[in-house]
C-alpha cells in the first residue's frame, strides 16, 4: 500500500453520511425530535414561587429566633453602624447593624445583625427597609455567623 501526501488521508471507504439516505436521514430527524420532546417541557417549566415574606419587627425575630429561622422576612429599622467586609475570596460585603426605630433609648432596643452582598450607598442613621431569610447559624461570603439576616434587598425607607 501505498502514501500519497499530496492528497488528504481516507479513513472510510465512502462517505459517512452517504449511508444514511433518505428513510435513514428521515429516522435521524425522528429521533432527534423524539428525543428533544421529553426534555422541553422542563425547559418551559416554572419555578415554584417563593412564598412571600413575613412582616415582622426586630424585637419578634430577636425573641423568637427558632420561628424564623430559614424563613423569608421583611424587617424595618435605623442603621446603628456599617462595616465593610471582605469574603473569604475577596468580595466586599455589607456588615448593617439595625436597631428598631422607636421610643427608648438605644440600650432597650433589639439589634439585628443583616448580610448584604450588594454593597449600596447607606449611612449610619438611615432608615431601612430589608428583605431576606433570617438564619440562627450559617455561612454566608465564606465566613461561618450566627444570628444573621442574609438580606435580598435593603430599600432606603423614605417616609
């Protein structure tokens, strides 16, 4: 046998779709649809709602940890104090302390440590609105807490 390297090697004898024809080329389209059918109903699926959060104020969850723990909640509160955190990877993150805005002084309010991964333009005194799940332990930007509201959304209430 011999090697012509002015032309390009042949590894079958024939074509390899040469084989299929018409009824094969006919099969090759029934399969593939076949196939497909079984998958694009889960590629035009819904996810499950989310359930919607509980209004609650600090003091209830501070008091209460085992009923909201893992639970989707939406507090309201001053912010007593920020700090900027970095994840075990590096990623900034938003340590908020809030405090229930009301009567009494600072001491006699419940406190309620929140987890913002969108670091946002708030500052010490702001009023806020957050939405999140309250965990009682956790990891959350690669460090283990506890007793943390891993917050979705932090509105700046302007009322």
């Amino acid at each position: 046998m011999s090697f012509d390297y002015n032309k390009a090697p042949r590894i079958f004898k024939r074509a390899f779709y040469s084989g299929l024809g018409r009824t094969g080329a006919r099969w090759a389209v029934v399969f593939l649809i076949l196939s497909l059918s079984g998958s694009l109903p889960g590629l035009f699926a819904k996810s499950r709602p989310k359930a919607l959060p509980l209004s609650v104020s600090i003091r209830e969850v501070v008091e209460n940890e085992d009923r909201y723990d893992g639970r989707r909640i939406v507090v309201s509160g001053r912010i007593q104090s920020i700090f900027l955190k970095r994840g075990r990877l590096g990623m900034p993150y938003l340590e908020i302390h809030l405090i229930e805005d009301g009567a009494g002084t600072i001491s006699d309010k419940p406190s309620l440590e929140v987890i913002s991964l969108q670091v946002q333009k708030i500052r010490p005194g702001d009023k806020v609105i957050v939405q999140g799940s309250y965990r009682v332990s956790g990891k959350k930007a690669g460090h283990f807490l506890e007793h943390f509201l891993d917050a979705e959304i932090v509105l700046i209430d302007l009322s």
